[in-house]
C-alpha cells in the first residue's frame, strides 16, 4: 500500500470515534511494520492476553474486510470499471428494494459506462438483466 492509501484508511476506520483503542488499527501497524517478519502468533500475544486465537482471527478478517472497503471508496472514482460495478451495484440494490425505476436508471447508467470503457464482460451482464 501506498502512503496515501494507508492515510485514505486511517481516516476511513476512525471516521467513527470509539471511546477505547482499536485493535484493528493496532494489527494493521504491526502488519504494515513487520512486514516479512510479522507473525500470526506474536501479534496474537501482543494483543490478546487469551488462549483462544478464534478472537485474533475474526480481528484480522474484519481489518482485510475494512481495508478492501477502504481501497474501493477511495478508488472508485478513479478506476472507471470499478466506477461502473458500482453503478451495477446501486441497481442490484435499487432492484432488490423494489426500487425499479430507480434500478432501470443505474442500469442504463452501467450500460453506458461499460460501453464506453468496452467493458465487456458487464454488458453481458447487463444485458442479461433486461
């Protein structure tokens, strides 16, 4: 990751503010640290105190989770096909609201895009929508 990512994430994990120490945040900087040298089980003892490591984790699962969320707000403007996923995404939810003139329009939406950018693989996937 780059610097701008990892401030883009910093930012994203403490948009909302918790009154005690984020243990995400604590694995992802001994990640991001240790780079080669880190290890599952060192980490677990520094922030776990327990003998049950399902805890450490379900930790490390929701920080790849919250990262990946991260990577894609921060870059869905810039890369155009994850720009139209996410106008396919907002129909599928649109759709599944039974929001269908909403949906119709982020469709139609996706479909320019993905023409545009020829991104073929959606178009069949639009098309098999109508």
């Amino acid at each position: 990751m780059t610097k701008h990512d990892v401030r883009h994430f910093k930012l994203f994990t403490s948009r909302l503010e918790y009154g005690y120490d984020r243990k995400d945040l604590k694995l992802f900087d001994i990640i991001r640290t240790k780079n080669e040298d880190f290890s599952d089980q060192q980490s677990f003892q520094k922030l776990y105190n327990k003998k049950n490591i399902n805890s450490y984790y379900r930790l490390k699962n929701r920080l790849l989770e919250h990262l990946n969320k991260s990577l894609i707000v921060q870059h869905f403007n810039k890369e155009e096909n994850i720009a139209c996923l996410f106008l396919f995404m907002v129909y599928n939810f649109h759709l599944s609201r039974q929001n269908y003139e909403v949906a119709k329009y982020y469709l139609s939406l996706a479909e320019i895009y993905a023409k545009r950018i020829e991104f073929i693989e959606l178009l069949d996937i639009i098309y098999s929508e109508y």
